[in-house]
C-alpha cells in the first residue's frame, strides 16, 4: 500500500512541475523567435540579441513572430571603483 502511495505521489509532483512546452523558453538572450510548430505548439528560439538578428528568421517561412524573451535577466555589471583622489603636491613658493 505504502509502494502505490508513494508511486502516485511522485506522479503528481512530476506533473505539476513539467513546464508546457508551448511555454518553454530555449536561450538566453533578449529576443525570440515565436515559431508555430503545429497543432497549437509554439516553440520559443531565444537566442538574438537585437529585433533586427531575429526579424530574419521569421520572415523565412518558420510562421511566427519575434517577441521579447519573458525569461532574460541581463548580466549584472561589476561595482565601479571609486575614483582615486591625487591632491596636488603644496611646494613651498620660493622668493
């Protein structure tokens, strides 16, 4: 009894967490492709990095559409060193 239990407990959890694949996001990048595979499945090509790199890929027959990728978190950038102060040596003046 404790085998079917736990059998259909991991069942379930498989299930709610598999991601859709029309709602799966492949790249790491800015922009995608929304490319219609058929039968209501749309698969996300995200890999471009401006409109103008995915446009291409769209407009040569794959019936879809460039959005922006949900997904994308842009690389952080490295903190900015502080400035280094160089005060200007006080000679004496000379008479």
């Amino acid at each position: 009894m404790i085998r079917i239990v736990s059998a259909v407990i991991g069942a379930v959890i498989l299930l709610v967490l598999e991601i859709p694949s029309s709602q799966a996001a492949y790249g790491d990048a800015p922009w995608c492709a929304v490319i219609n595979a058929g039968e209501d499945e749309m698969y996300w090509d995200c890999e471009y990095a401006t409109f103008a790199a995915c446009w291409p890929n769209v407009v040569a027959g794959n019936r879809g559409f460039c959005n922006v990728n949900p997904t994308y978190r842009p690389a952080t950038a490295a903190p900015a060193r502080p400035a280094v102060r160089r005060h200007a040596a006080k000679h004496p003046q000379a008479r």
